[in-house]
C-alpha cells in the first residue's frame, strides 16, 4: 500500500503515542477521489482495469466456466438508471454528467466492512478501487489503523476472533451512533501538533450498510431501493431475510450484510448494553444477535426485500452459486433451504432480481474486479 495518496496521519499526544481512541476518520475520502476521477496522487481513481479481467474467470479464480458471468447475463443485472452520481462541479469527474435526483430523495450511505490487517493489500484494496467510492462514505474496521483507507481499529470485550464477532460488530455499532449519525453538531478536531483547531462538519449518513470483506456490492442499486423505504428517520432494517433454528429466530444475514436506517441507529445505540441484547455474549452469530436485540427491545422486525416477481436483491452466495443452486442435491445446504423454508427459493433466472444489491464469498481481489468489469464496464467485455 506504499503508493496510496498521502492523507493526514492519525493524531498523535504530545507524548508520541497514537491517539486513536478520540481518531474520527474522514469517511469521505474514497467518494472524493471518485467523484473528481483522480487520487492525490493524481492519478486516474478508480485506476482503470485492464480488459483481460472480461476473461472467463471460475470461482476460484481458475480459467474455465465462469458461471458468475453466465448469472449476469442471464438475470441481466443492472446499475440502477434511477441512481444519479452527483459530480462535484470543481473538479467534474470522469463519469458522464447525469440526471441528478432530488437530493430529498437520495439517501446518504455509509458502506462499511469488517476485516483484517492482512487483507489491506489485496481485499480491500480492491473493494476502496471499485464499489466503494459509489457509496457516500467508506470505512473498514480492521485490526490496525491507516488513515488512507481508511480503516480504523477498534477496542471491544474480548479477542479479536471469528468466535467473538459480535463483539466487534457491537463496537462497530457504537462507533457509528457516536460519530456518523447526528448532523446537528461541528465537531472541534485538533491538528497533528495539538496547537492549532479548526472546524470540521461532522459527516453524517442516512443509511449505514455493513457486511464482511468478502462481500461485493452495487450502491447504486442499494440507493434506489433504500430511497423506496420512506423516511431514514423511522425503522428500517434490511438485508436478506432468514428464518434459523428455534422459535421467532429471524435475522437478516450477515453474509449478504444489512442495511440500518439512521433512526434506527439511533436507538440502537442507546439500548446495545440492555440485558436482552446480549452484551456480554461471545458468539460468532452478530447478525442473529443484531435482530434478536431490534426485535426483542425495540419491536423492530424484518423487511421483505424481494423485488415484485419474488426475486431476492441481497444475496447469501456469489452470482454463479445462486444461479446453479439445485434444492436438495447437496446435504451440506440443508441449512439454507431450512432457513427459507417459509417464503421458498427461486431457481435458474429468478434467483435474483435485476437490481440486486449484494453478493457474498466474494474472496478474491481479482474476482472483485472482474465482477466489476463485468458489471460497470461490459461494453468492454462483449464477445
């Protein structure tokens, strides 16, 4: 990562350690860099792909049937028209100037991933040069800090482990409904010498999206349907609807990831620790305990997502997966069909809405960039 754009580092005390804890990153980076179509370094952001990325590309990355194309071309996903990419007038952009929504009705979206310090060279950096600047703010909760990204690094109870994922998906919460939700206040920040302040507008968001490292999404898509749900002020909890093991256990899948309206943050934050959100709990399963504490303190369900044929817009698997998916031919998926076992999967082209959000076990660096050649860049890849 030596030759990402300088940025202001994070804050150090006057004794040389790191302040991180009172660090707010600037979120906003990546969307600028998009919006004015160069880094600061001055080079072409997001850098350019280069068409053997049109190539056949299995789920492994392998030569050979690229079933994850086969399910584009088939569903016909689509970028949302109705989504219109402000351009910041300094500057322009690279994109073509579009039609502009009215700003009433384009909701702010704060994309963010959890994930590891080792996957910044490749994961994330191809997730920072691709969907990420098409959200309004991007922000990684890694394992180390770096200010570029960014991401940042936060405490939570216990070890940093898969087991323990609902720890840190609660400090994630807690760091959004402390810093990215209220747009009523100016937050004071100091420079790096501690000497001088100045005034920075807080960034804040309507909506904030939140899934794993490994997950690709169209924001575009995400922001039109999001703009259907009505005010971000009210509840809104949405995601890919599963129904687990147990009485009244329904959740949205963390692997598809969820979407909160900024309402819901809101109170959210201020119920995480109440004892029917389970705060002390060490459990790898932070999206069944995510709607159990929603549904159990604060009466707030699930949404069907589903577009008006029926067809899923945010997705458990990769493209491919869910456009080959057999019932019942393989026992290892016993589990994905018990879970939706009250409204059904749909098979072949009806697996997934044209408009689709997101998709999961998106693992590799190269598959994030095909997928995204695939889908922003086709003319480039027509045979």
């Amino acid at each position: 990562l030596a030759d990402l754009e300088p940025v202001p580092p994070v804050p150090t005390t006057s004794a040389g350690e790191s302040a991180s804890a009172s660090w707010i990153p600037d979120v906003e980076i990546v969307r600028r860099m998009y919006q004015r179509g160069i880094d600061g370094n001055g080079n072409v952001f997001p850098p350019p792909l280069d068409n053997e990325l049109c190539e056949p590309m299995g789920p492994r990355g392998q030569n050979n049937v690229d079933i994850n194309r086969d399910m584009i071309d088939a569903v016909k996903i689509r970028i949302s028209s109705e989504e219109a990419e402000e351009q910041e007038e300094e500057g322009g952009g690279a994109a073509a100037t579009v039609q502009r929504r009215p700003k009433t009705t384009r909701p702010r979206i704060l994309c963010m991933v959890y994930t590891m310090a080792d996957a910044h060279p490749h994961r994330i950096r191809a997730i920072r040069e691709t969907w990420a600047g098409k959200c309004d703010g991007f922000l990684a909760f890694s394992t180390a800090n770096d200010p570029r990204i960014p991401a940042i690094s936060l405490d939570h109870e216990g070890v940093e482990a898969y087991g323990n994922m609902w720890q840190k998906v609660r400090s994630i919460w807690k760091f959004v409904g402390e810093h990215y939700v209220d747009d009523s206040d100016n937050d004071e920040q100091t420079t790096t010498n501690g000497q001088q302040h100045q005034q920075q507008q807080r960034q804040y968001f309507d909506y904030f999206f939140l899934g794993g490292d490994d997950l690709f999404v169209v924001p575009e898509n995400l922001r039109s349907y999001l703009s259907t749900l009505g005010s971000p002020d009210d509840d809104h909890f949405v995601g890919r609807r599963f129904k687990g093991y147990g009485t009244d256990n329904y959740f949205n899948s963390g692997g598809a990831g969820y979407a909160l309206s900024r309402g819901l943050v809101k109170k959210y934050y201020a119920v995480l620790e109440h004892p029917d959100c389970s705060p002390h709990q060490k459990t790898s399963m932070e999206d069944v305990n995510t709607a159990a504490c929603l549904r159990k303190v604060l009466g707030v369900g699930l949404t069907d997502t589903r577009d008006e044929r029926g067809r899923e817009r945010f997705h458990p698997f990769a493209p491919g997966t869910h456009y080959t998916y057999k019932p019942g031919a393989d026992r290892n998926m016993a589990w994905y069909e018990d879970y939706n076992k009250e409204w059904g999967i749909l098979p072949g082209t009806d697996c997934c809405a044209p408009d689709s959000v997101s998709f999961h076990y998106i693992k590799k660096a190269t598959m994030v960039r095909h997928i995204y050649k695939l889908l922003y860049d086709s003319e480039d890849c027509q045979s």
